[in-house]
C-alpha cells in the first residue's frame, strides 16, 4: 500500500486512535469536601471563639491598670472616656474603607468592619504588620488582590501617622507657655506631611520603594476624592482620641484650652510615634512616653503618667468590644 493510500485510509477511519492520558487534577473526595464544607460553615464561629478568648485575655493583663485608673479618675470619667476612645477606634475602620475604595477595591459595611476590626488583635503582636497580612486574606477570599489590600493598608497607616504627625505640630506648640519654644522644630516638618497626603505622592513612594528592592511596582492610582474623606476621618480620629484623654485630664485638673490642645495634638503624636516603631506592640513603651512628655506641662509627670496607663487600658477595651462586634456581624449573612 502507498504512502497515499494509506493516508486516505486513516483519513477514512473513523475509530479514534490512542489518546494521552488526562492531566486534569483528581476531583475532591466525598470526605474532603464535607471537612471543606465545615469548615466554611463553622468559621465564623471559630472566629468568635477566638476573638472572645484574647479579648478576655487582653482584659484580665489590663486589670491592674483600670483599677488604677478608675481610682484616679472615677467610673463616670472612665466612661465618658471608654465612649470617646470606642468612637474614635472606630473612625481608624472608616479611613481604611476610604483607602480601599480609592484603590477600586469595594467591601460591604458588613464585611469590611468583620475584616478590620477582628484583624486589629494583630496589632498588639510585635510588628504592625500582622493586621495587614490578615486583611489581605480576608481581600483574597474576598475577590480582592493581595496586591491591591497591601497596598491599601500600607496607604491607610501612611494617612494615619501623616494626619497624626500634621496634628501634634499643629497644636503642640500651642498647648503651653513654652510649647512654642519647646516643638518649634515641628513646624519644619509641615511642608512634607502635607506633600504626603496628596493622593499621587503616596504611590510613588511605594513604587520607587519596590523598584529599589527589586520587586514590580503595585501600579495603583489613588481616587481624590476618597483620599480625601480618609484625610478627613483621620483629623476626626484625632479630635475624639484626644478628647477621650482631655476628659481624663480635665479629672485631674488640666481641663484648660491649653490642655485640650495638649492632649489632642499629644494622643496624635504618639500614635504616629508608635506606628514609626513597629517592633512595639501596639506602640507600647513609645505611646506611653509621648504621651506623658507632651501631658506633663498641664497636669505634671505623675499623673500625666497616670493618665497616659489609663489611656492605653481604655483603648484595649475599646479593640475587644469593636472586635468582639466584627466578629459577630461576620457570623450574619449579609442579604
């Protein structure tokens, strides 16, 4: 037979010869997708167990330290305190909403406040980045690039020490008679905080940042107008943290105007302090220190000191009861 021939007799054949084997992957067994099944059933729940537990660990470390504080202010202060200091936690939650949608990234009110605010516990591990690995894979179950939560997240805690920084140079050389001899070095640092939050200037800085590392830039172009309600939120957090502390101090006697501008422009500074050094946990140690550098002119160093323990007790409840609230909204279905 020719060559021809048998061309014309394969051709005509309509038996399928040899196939190569499949590559496709195994589907999941019966069991793997009934454990898968659980899983996704019972993680919200697993996840308020464990908010629930640290919550109450994070309480009973923190026993001594609202003792004391209730000694020295009084319940109804703590609590007009504890009010002030929940609200303005929560408007830290409204500035990274804000940077996700300037990014293109949208969460439902829902989600967002589970995703934040059960991710905020990470801060108090060393290192202020726990919360942002968290969040990013909360985007990724979420449809959302890792990229693009990263690079929220990173643009997020840049709006919030630039507006804090912005604020303590703002108002603490106001908050004494010598505050202006003492910060007038402060002022020097205005021209590029203002710089920072412009919305094209905080991504170049993260794409030369990468390049000089070797990595490929994020590519992200930031929404004016979202950027600048996140700025706004971050001025909002500021004037009620720091109202949270003045009521304390007002307790102990430093409830001037003066001391009102020390203790809004103190609570923004050391916030921002705390955030420069990430291998304190939720700031501790650099907090505490500003925070009783900048309230001592108006209340003295004992109880500026006083003040600044109570302080940071009162926002650890505040982080337990917003995520202990996450937490339960993530076990809701949303409609």
């Amino acid at each position: 037979m020719s060559d021809d021939t048998r061309a014309s007799a394969d051709a005509a054949d309509p038996t399928p010869g040899p196939t190569a084997p499949a590559t496709t992957a195994p589907a999941p067994t019966a069991p793997a997708r009934g454990v898968m099944s659980l899983l996704r059933r019972f993680a919200p729940a697993i996840v308020m167990v464990a908010v629930v537990c640290l919550g109450a660990l994070l309480v009973v470390r923190n026993r001594d330290g609202l003792r004391a504080a209730v000694v020295a202010v009084g319940w109804p202060v703590m609590l007009l305190s504890g009010v002030l200091a929940l609200l303005g936690t929560a408007c830290v939650e409204r500035i990274w909403v804000e940077m996700l949608r300037a990014s293109g990234a949208h969460l439902r009110e829902r989600a967002a406040a589970t995703a934040f605010f059960v991710s905020q516990f990470g801060k108090y591990l060393p290192g202020s980045l726990w919360p942002v690995v968290a969040q990013m894979e909360f985007g990724r179950r979420s449809g959302i690039a890792r990229r693009v939560m990263f690079g929220a997240n990173v643009v997020m805690l840049v709006v919030v020490a630039a507006t804090g920084l912005l604020t303590g140079a703002a108002l603490l050389p106001w908050a004494s008679s010598d505050g202006l001899r003492t910060y007038w070095w402060v002022f020097l640092f205005l021209p590029p905080l203002l710089a920072s939050l412009h919305p094209r200037t905080i991504p170049w800085v993260l794409d030369t940042m990468l390049r000089l590392v070797h990595r490929e830039p994020l590519g992200q172009r930031l929404d004016g107008g979202h950027t600048a309600r996140a700025v706004g939120w971050g001025f909002v957090t500021w004037a009620l943290l720091g109202a949270h502390l003045w009521v304390m101090t007002a307790a102990l006697g430093g409830g001037s105007g003066k001391g009102l501008l020390g203790a809004v422009g103190g609570m923004a500074l050391a916030f921002a302090a705390g955030l420069l050094f990430p291998l304190a946990p939720a700031g501790a140690g650099v907090r505490d220190a500003v925070l009783t550098l900048t309230l001592t002119p108006s209340i003295g160093s004992t109880q500026a000191l006083a003040v600044a323990l109570a302080s940071r007790v009162v926002l650890v409840f505040a982080d337990v009861l917003l995520a202990a609230v996450g937490a339960a909204l993530g076990r809701v279905r949303a409609p």
